[in-house]
C-alpha cells in the first residue's frame, strides 16, 4: 500500500480523497489543511502540518499553482514523493530545474504539472508529434471552467468570490470570461483592472461581469478539443484529432492519483507527465496490463 497524503483540502483535495478510496493500492495516512474546520475528514486526521503525519510516500499536493513549488521543495527535502497540478505553463521548465536537484540530493522523486492541461494533454500532444512530426496542433478548451483562472480571479484584493470561465475562439485562441461578487465597498472598475492585469488573465481577450452569487453561475464541468493537421514521412494532409468533456477538478485529481502510483516508480529527479511511461500510472501486473492493452 502506498502511504499517501493530501496536502490542500479544497475543490481538488476532496476528489483527490475520492479517487485515493477507490485506489487498491493506496492507504490515506492524513490530510493537511490549514483552513478546515475540523480535525478529521470521514475518519481522516486532518491536521495544520505534515510534520503531525507519519509513514509518508507520497504527497499530493492540492494547492494553488502559485504556492507548489515551494510546498514541494520542502517536501521532497523531507524525502517525500511529491506530485501536484502546477498550470502555469510557461514556468514549467524553471520549476522542474529548480526541484530536480533537491528530488536527487534526498533520493525521492517528483511529478509536477501532472492535471489534464498541462498534463495529460501533453501526452496526446507528444503522440500526435510522434505520428506527424510536421505540422500545428490546436489546443481549444471549453466552453468551462478554469479553476486556475478561477482562483487567480480570488486572490484580486476587493474579490469575494469569483468564476473563471474559458470560451474557445478556435486555432488555440481563447476569451475569458470572469463572474465575480465583490467585498462590501470594493470598486468594480479598480478591481476589473487588477484581474486584467494579473498574469494568468493579460494575455487574453478578458471580460468581467459581476453577479449577486457566483454560485447560480457555477459549473465545474470542462472540455478539450485537440486537433492537428500534418505530415507522416512525406504525406501530407493527415488530421488528427482528441476531444473529451469531463468534471474538472475530478479528472485533475484522478490523474494525481494515478501519478502517486508511477512517482514511486522512477528513478530520483524531476518530471513531466510526458516523460512517464504510460504503464507506471496503472494498478495491476505488467503483463497482464499488456495483454489487455496492447
């Protein structure tokens, strides 16, 4: 049984439990969280610090994208296997230099950036590559929710609550559209700028609009439609394509789930979920897996 660990008990933390439960192979030894209100969880500890947990492997880190590699780094000089759903893109390179390094000196490993985007659409992107080397491929998400976006739109001084909804535009172009309540005497305009101008929002077409309840709006199901239009060896016209529709932070958790089972598996150091070998993120003997699945 892999010990395991919930670290962050929102949105993502609660199906990570469920998708631990229905796990053969795992045993939840505790949850860390420094904003529930109780002490256990359907007969978990829950409790403010990890040091409060024993007989740990594996961490599955559930925050927000923006605290992961400091909680990891700090994990894994503990010698703890850490995965999480790091989403910022466009640092991905620079946060796994930065903990492959601490991975290796305390002889444990990491799987980083491991939810559905970027995750394991990453893998259908490598194996779309793979079958044609030239070409572009489309990432077009939604119509849903983007609980990235979504709790970046929270942390906006004024923010009492908000909604971060991803509307594809088509050829990876997207718009974001964020419903928010603001706090007692919050400014609409001062705090529609702030959210504009946070990163995760400046790089898209952004509108906001402000409800009396974010909850009426709220919808937690998401989608992806990959598509790309390419070359094999010298043929050319060859049209791949990947869509699916799912509960968001469901499939995040379960693709943690199935990374705690492969982390344990690799050698020390950092990775991406494009560098894991499928079969490491399933339960049940290898051969078998193979005969099923090849």
């Amino acid at each position: 049984m892999i010990k395991t660990v919930i670290y962050g008990f929102g949105n993502i933390g609660r199906f990570v439990y469920d998708a631990l439960s229905e796990g053969k192979d795992f045993e939840i030894s505790g949850i860390v969280s420094k904003s529930y209100p109780d002490t256990s969880y359907k007969g978990i500890p829950v409790v403010k610090s990890i040091d409060d947990i024993k007989n740990i492997q594996v961490a599955v880190l559930c925050s927000g994208s923006m605290d992961v590699p400091d909680i990891a780094a700090a994990l894994l000089e503990k010698g703890i296997y850490t995965v999480d759903s790091f989403d910022i893109h466009g640092d991905i390179v620079d946060v796994r230099k930065r903990l492959a390094p601490i991975a290796e000196k305390n002889g444990v490993s990491a799987i980083m950036a491991a939810g559905w985007d970027p995750g394991s659409d990453s893998v259908v992107r490598a194996l779309f590559e793979a079958m044609t080397p030239k070409g572009l491929t489309y990432t077009n998400f939604g119509p849903g929710m983007s609980m990235g976006h979504t709790v970046a739109a929270k942390t906006i001084k004024g923010v009492k609550n908000a909604l971060s909804m991803t509307i594809p535009l088509g050829t990876s172009v997207h718009r974001r559209n964020v419903y928010i309540e603001l706090e007692d005497g919050a400014d609409f305009m001062t705090v529609s700028q702030s959210i504009k101008n946070h990163h995760y929002f400046s790089h898209d077409e952004t509108h906001i609009m402000q409800v009396e309840s974010v909850d009426d709006v709220k919808d937690m199901g998401h989608g992806v439609d990959l598509t790309r239009k390419g070359v094999s060896g010298t043929t050319q016209n060859q049209n791949l394509r990947f869509t699916m529709s799912i509960n968001n932070p469901a499939l995040t958790a379960q693709i943690l789930v199935s990374c705690a089972r492969a982390v344990i598996k690799q050698a020390p150091g950092c990775y991406t979920l494009i560098e894991i070998p499928p079969i490491d993120l399933l339960y049940g003997d290898k051969d078998d897996l193979i005969r099923r699945l090849v």
